[in-house]
C-alpha cells in the first residue's frame, strides 16, 4: 500500500520540516510514499476573498486524489483515536487491499464541503488547534508509529495509564 501526503504550502519553519523529512525517510521503510505540497490560493483578507482561496485550494486537493485512493482529511471536527487505533485500521486497509491512502490537509483557511464529504475518514489529531506545520509533523510521526505497531517493532511503548 502507498502513503500519499497532500497538503497546501511548503513548510516553512526548518526545523518542522526536518522533523517531517525524519519521519517521512523513517516511513519510506514500511511503504513507498509521495508527497504532493499544493500551490496555496492567493488573496487578500476578507470573508469573500477566504471563500475564494477555499474554493481554489479545495479543487487542487481533490485534484491531487486517485479515484480509488482511501481519503483522510484532517478536521478538526474529525474522529479521535489512540496510535492503536490508527495502526488497526490502516492494518485494515491494506488486508482488504487498499492502494493508497492520501492523507490530506487543507489551507489555513480549511476545505469545502465537497472536500469534507468525499473523504473516507475525518481525522482530528487533537482538540487543539495546532499550526498546519505542526500538524505535519505530528501525522507524519502518527503514521510512522501506526507502521511500527503493525510490524510490532518496540517504538510504541503501550503502557497503562496510572492514576
């Protein structure tokens, strides 16, 4: 199975993008991955404006999808889950042969509802709002402990929670 990632703009911050490219070189060795990073929409400030480069931004991540790719977006209205969790069902995805999955993050200002609706899976990976860096880097570890789980590789350290 291949890992697709999609995201708008480059990553900026160095040291984001050094984690990232850690953990991408990291998962490239469970899966053959791609990245796809989307020209952002350009514009200025206004609530009109922001519905434009939605718009635009939207279509680029929709575009960039395989008609048969397993679609998560990352929402902050999206399902929480444990490392555990994510292992099982990407494990799941690939026993019932599953291509690609496109792990997919919109702009600053989100994705349409066509976007929304199309994804297979909404993903929230906290309750806090993170900076879309950040985010990179926290699914791109997600992903790479979620691969060393199935692989029972010792990374993940699954311990109970003491009072």
């Amino acid at each position: 199975m291949r890992l697709h990632f999609v995201w708008v703009g480059k990553t900026k911050d160095r040291r984001c993008a050094a984690l990232i490219d850690d953990y991408l070189a990291r998962i490239r060795r469970f899966a053959p991955i791609e990245i796809s990073e989307l020209r952002e929409g350009s514009g200025q400030s206004g609530q009109q404006d922001e519905a434009r480069v939605i718009a635009i931004e939207s279509a680029r991540l929709r575009e960039a999808s395989e008609r048969d790719d397993r679609v998560i977006l990352l929402d902050e209205r999206g399902e929480m889950m444990t490392s555990t969790e994510m292992a099982t069902l990407i494990e799941r995805w690939q026993m019932t042969g599953t291509k690609r999955l496109a792990f997919v993050i919109g702009g600053f200002a989100g994705v349409d509802d066509e976007t929304k609706r199309q994804a297979h899976l909404k993903l929230s990976l906290s309750r806090l709002t993170l900076t879309h860096e950040l985010a990179r880097v926290i699914l791109t570890e997600q992903i790479y402990r979620a691969l060393t789980i199935i692989a029972g590789l010792p990374y993940h350290k699954d311990r109970p929670v003491s009072n």
